[in-house]
C-alpha cells in the first residue's frame, strides 16, 4: 500500500489541537527520544503543548487510545524520566513558557509548566526579588521539570530545594480534567496535594500552571574558592565553617578529576598541587557577608594552597563556570557515563570518598565525585568505554555497589535526580514492600489506565 494510503493514527488528535503540534517524523521522533542519560527509546508521536487545553485533548486521545503518554520538559534529566518507553506520546511542555502573574508587592508568580528557570530568575531580579532554586541546569531546565524531580541546585544548603517555593500546583488528571491543589485548587477546604505531586516525576498527571513564592533579592553576595591539596582538609574545613554557626548560600565541593575536566571545559586554571575545591557563597546584608568573608578567609588560611574572592558578579560568575561546567565536560572524557547524585549524612560524607576511591583502586574506572557537600548530596559520575561490553558491566556494578554502600550509610540513592528508569530497580533497596505497595495504590488512585510516564519509579508497570 502506498504511503499516502497509509491511515493516519494520529488524525483525530491533529484534529483537536492542531496539525503542527504533532510529530511524527521520524527525524523529529530521534530528538525527543533521549534525555541527559544513556537511555534511547522514540515515541511514536511528540505533541507539543501550547494550551492546558491541548494538554486534555492529548490525555483523552491517549486513554482513548490505550496509549502512554511522557510529560517532557527540557529534556535536561538525568534519570531517564522524559524518555518514552513502549512507544507512546511524548507530551512536550516546553512551547508553555509563559509567567502568567508576577505579583512584586506580595512576591509571588504563577508560571506554565515550560518556563525556563533561569528566565523566572532574571525577570525576579528586575523587581529586586529573588528565585532560590538554581540546578546547574538553569539555563535549559524548566520549572515544570524541577517541579516533577524536586530538583535541588547550588543554593539547597540555605534556601531548599524547589518544593520549599512552590504553593499550588494546576495539573491534567487522567480523565483530562484540570485540577488544582494547594492555592490553585478549586476550594481552600480540599485537601493540599501539592507535597504529593511534587517529586512525582510525571506519574501522576501533567502540570499546567506552578504557583510560586519569591524572596527579596540579598543585599550583598560574596563568594570563596578554595583550594586544598587533600580533600580531607576541605571535609574539615567544610565542618569547621559549618559548626561556627556560619550559613553558606552555597556550599559546593568538587574532586581533582572533575576539576581537571571542567577547568580544561570552561578554559580557567587552577593551582595544580588541588585536589579538591570547596566553593563557597554567602549572601546577606552587607555587614552579614563582610563578616562572614573574613571569618571563613582565617578560618581556611593555613589549610588551602590557594583562596580566592570574588564579591563582584563578573569574579563569581567565573567561579560558578567551574561548577556548572563540570557535567558538560565530563560528556566529553568517556562515550559512556553514569551519573548518580546519592546522598549520606554529612558526616559519612568522608567515609563515602574514601570507598568510591577503593572502587577506582579496584575497577580501574574513572569516577569523579562533586556537588552539594553542604547537604551531603554528592553526584558520582562513572565513566566507562562505551565500546567495550565489559567496560560497561564493571560500570554498572559500580554503580550498583556505590547505592548499597550509600543505603547502608543511612543515605538515599537519588538527592534532587529521582528515580525515573535509571534507578527503579533499586527503589527496593531503598524502600519497604510495605511502603511500595502504598506508592503503588496512590499511582493507581491518581493513573488507573497507567497513562502517565508508565513504566518509571516503579520496576514492574503492574501496581500490585
């Protein structure tokens, strides 16, 4: 039969939103099949959402169906959530990049779900408010995605993580209904389900508009770079500013080998005898951050191989290159990569070096460890031949033996990147049969056809 012959699976729902809202090339199916992960999996459709409204039609058209449907936003996770199992409809959010109320005089924003995060800070900055949540992402994640993984980022130490910012959520149930919860629901007597859909990476239903709290913007921010020979002695000094009673905006660590990779990435230099770089930010009111600057450069002195402030924004920006660069430029050491972002108490975090360090003595695998020491959320990174099929076990087994260690630290296998496909299988390492059985009875609750992103957080797609 003729291609042009060939019946269209897709007409009705071209129908109710419009033809040029869905895809099905296959060259444009090859870009939304993919995250920031090693997963590859194309959908058989990609709808890209400019209304809530085509947000209903295309969750009717999908239970009409019997079809899958993938909320996506940036494409910027690493867990494997947007990426699209048993073919399905991936439901692209990123055309919804509207703010939809800025409120200056009660600081608050109502934004749709495709809203860059980076873009809600700067327009907050115009009216000298302030958006804590910053993933070194921020410049492609959208506020949607963090919304859907709780995502944490630079500044989680002092002001949280995303949930700590949103007060209501709009969202498409599975019958296509908009429903609201926390100060978006339809009455202030139902139950706040905000916490519940936060975090729920996209199992739940699709977000449509986030209700958001904004911050006044610090007076003054300043920030430290430091550099140790033995990254034993950022631990320590880490500790050290923390039990003075010192509360860092940021606090982030980075090991030799991630250093190494994002210095030769973003083009700065360092002195070459570091082995470790604490990053440290304080923000404030101006006698707040002075004295905080000269408490941490006497407490540091003595202990670093070479310290550097930065009170200008240019100087910090540089600093903050470093960082953010680090997972752009590990992509460009190996063909293949894990990226795992575990979290331990913060006193276990040494304990938790030491081992990974065992694990590369061991395997002969490259293993750069950074991230949010204040919080004890480190992301390991195991670089492995893509090429080599043995490579790839010995990677994976890393990976696998790293989330025991970390459990059995009294840790979490995932800080701010979720579960999504990566991790599903160790959610039982993590949690009770008891506990799964509940989280299976509220997805069933929420998703009774298993529309949304099925087959993610959990390893089997049945609920019982």
């Amino acid at each position: 039969m003729p291609a042009f012959w060939t019946k269209d699976r897709f007409r009705a729902l071209r129908r109710a939103i419009s033809r040029h809202k869905v895809l099905t090339e296959p060259h444009d199916l090859a870009l939304y099949a993919m995250d920031a992960t090693r997963y590859r999996a194309a959908p058989e459709a990609v709808v890209l959402a400019e209304t809530a409204e085509d947000i209903q039609a295309t969750v009717r058209f999908a239970a009409h169906n019997e079809m899958h449907i993938t909320p996506r936003g940036a494409g910027s996770g690493l867990s494997g959530g947007s990426v699209s199992l048993d073919g399905g409809i991936v439901l692209s959010c990123e055309r919804m990049k509207r703010i939809e109320v800025f409120d200056e005089k009660h600081r608050t924003a109502i934004v749709q779900p495709g809203v860059v995060t980076s873009d809600l800070q700067t327009e907050a900055a115009k009216h000298n408010l302030f958006y804590p949540p910053d993933p070194s992402s921020h410049t492609v994640s959208t506020i949607g995605g963090n919304a859907a993984e709780n995502a944490g980022g630079l500044r989680c130490f002092k002001y949280g993580v995303t949930s700590h910012y949103i007060t209501g959520l709009e969202y498409v149930d599975y019958e296509g209904e908009i429903r609201g919860a926390g100060c978006l629901a339809a009455s202030p007597f139902e139950p706040d389900l905000t916490g519940l859909l936060i975090g729920s990476e996209g199992t739940l239903g699709v977000f449509t508009r986030i209700a958001l709290q904004l911050l006044q913007q610090p007076a003054k921010t300043a920030a430290l770079a430091a550099y140790f020979d033995d990254k034993s002695k950022a631990f320590d000094a880490v500790e050290a500013a923390l039990e003075s009673g010192l509360v860092p905006s940021i606090l982030e660590y980075i090991d030799q080998r991630a250093l190494s990779a994002t210095a030769a990435f973003t083009r700065i230099s360092y002195p070459p005898e570091t082995q470790a770089l604490a990053l440290i930010e304080c923000d404030g009111s101006e006698a707040e951050v002075e004295y905080a600057m000269e408490y941490l450069k006497k407490l540091l002195f003595g202990l670093t191989v070479s310290l550097e402030e930065a009170k200008e924004t240019s100087l910090r920006e540089r600093l903050w290159q470093l960082r953010r660069g680090v997972s752009p430029s590990l992509i460009r050491l190996s063909g293949g990569k894990i990226h795992e972002d575990v979290a331990v108490p913060r006193d276990k975090l040494r304990q938790l070096a030491d081992i990974i360090e065992n694990i590369v003595m061991k395997t002969g695998l490259e293993i750069p460890v950074y991230g949010h020491i204040g919080d004890g959320n480190l992301h390991i990174v195991v670089l492995y031949d893509l090429a080599s099929p043995s490579a790839v076990l010995t990677a994976e087994d890393a990976a696998k033996e790293i989330f025991r260690i970390v459990i059995d630290l009294g840790g979490t296998i995932t800080g701010e990147h979720g579960i999504g496909l990566a991790k599903r299988e160790f959610l039982p390492w993590q949690h009770s049969k008891e506990l799964l059985k509940y989280e299976r009875l509220i997805k069933k609750h929420f998703d009774p056809q298993n529309i949304f992103n099925s087959g993610k957080m959990f390893s089997k797609q049945r609920f019982l």
